[in-house]
C-alpha cells in the first residue's frame, strides 16, 4: 500500500497524542492559576524565538529546490514576522520579564533545534515535523488566549498573538500535504525521519512549557 502524505501525518499524531498533556504550564493559564508574570516570560522567549525561526525558514528555503516544498517554506518567514510585531502589545501589556535566567535554555532550545533542521534536515521530513507541531502549538495557544480573557482580563490585542497561531489556514495544510507527499513521491522523504523530527518537535515544545511551569508553578 502506498503511503500518503495525510497517512503520514495521521501517524505522526498518533504516535505523539499520547504525551498532548504533558505540557504542565498550558493548564495552569487555562484556569487562572498561573502569576501574571508568566505572560511576560512568553513574551521575551516568543521574541527571541520568532526572530531565530525566521531566519531559520529563509535558510530553509534557500537550500531547497522541489517546488512544493519551496512553496510550504516560503510562506513560513512571513508568518513569524507577523507573529514578531504582535508580540508588541503582550510585552506592553505585562512589561519586561523579571526572570532570573534570561533567556531560558529550555525555553530557547526549540529555536536551536528550528536552526539544527535549516542546516541538517531533509526538508520536506522537516515539513511533516514542522507541520505536527503548528498542529499542537496551535491547540495550546488557543487555550491561551482563552485563559488570558476568563482570567487575567487581557484585551484583544495582548492576546493576538496567541489567536494568530490559533487560527485554522486551510492554506497551510493544502501546502503541507503537497510539500510532504513531493517528498514521498520522489522517493526522498525517509517516514522514520519525518517521525524523528517530529517527536523531537513535541519534545522541545514540552520543554518550552514546563521550564516555564518550573518558574511560574511552584
């Protein structure tokens, strides 16, 4: 049986659906038992790390040569410069972050795996990885942004960034699935890496969560 970009991803979920809860930060906002003070740590990583996944999909982009493939890493760049500048709000509305360690390894960790991928990865198995996690990414900044109106009475535009990533682009998934079945197709997309990639995805998703739970929780 052939294997198909939507069979793909549909294993890939369910390989990592098993670990969904285990982001232990996404549930204390969701019920208002997180500090106010989090917000600004979300901020100040976000920042960081939408400036270094930009410039990781441009290098992305700039290394590949199948169309479709091209075409899914294209629309990312635009994307993280959008989310950038609606960060600005959040951070005027929670002021600076007072953490003690800025910026935070296990927060900036996702970032340095984004760049490893620029560099090292067969990109359109980096496409099926990049894609399962905006899947999951998507679903906890959703709780956010629910969270942040119930609870700590944040306006629209303190919480845009969070409905931004929320939001459902059938775009996004019509160029996934041409850009990973290009891979399957040509023969280049290696199914154990597009696995790896993304669970290593999950993995420092998870991590970017709970080193914040560590701070914000105890």
């Amino acid at each position: 049986m052939t294997l198909t970009a939507r069979d793909l991803l549909d294993g890939i979920h369910a390989e990592l659906a098993p670990h969904d809860n285990d982001n232990r930060m996404v549930p204390l906002i969701s019920v208002g038992k997180a500090p106010r003070a989090v917000f600004a740590a979300i901020a100040a990583e976000e920042q960081r790390i939408t400036s270094s996944d930009w410039r990781s999909f441009h290098a992305m982009a700039a290394r590949e040569d199948e169309p479709h493939v091209r075409a899914f890493l294209d629309a990312l760049p635009p994307g993280e410069r959008q989310a950038l500048a609606l960060l600005d709000a959040l951070v005027a509305a929670v002021g600076p972050d007072q953490g003690m360690e800025l910026p935070r390894a296990g927060c900036q960790a996702y970032p340095a795996y984004v760049a490893w991928l620029a560099l090292n990865a067969e990109l359109s198995a980096a496409a099926a990885g990049i894609y399962a996690n905006v899947a999951a990414f998507g679903r906890y900044c959703r709780a956010v942004a629910e969270g942040m109106r119930a609870h700590y009475d944040f306006d629209d535009p303190a919480c845009a960034f969070f409905d931004f990533f929320a939001a459902d682009v059938p775009e996004a998934d019509q160029r996934a699935l041409a850009a990973i079945q290009a891979g399957l197709d040509s023969g280049r997309l290696n199914p154990n890496e597009a696995h790896l990639y993304a669970r290593l995805f999950q993995n420092y998703e998870l991590m970017f969560w709970n080193t914040l739970a560590d701070e914000f929780s105890g």
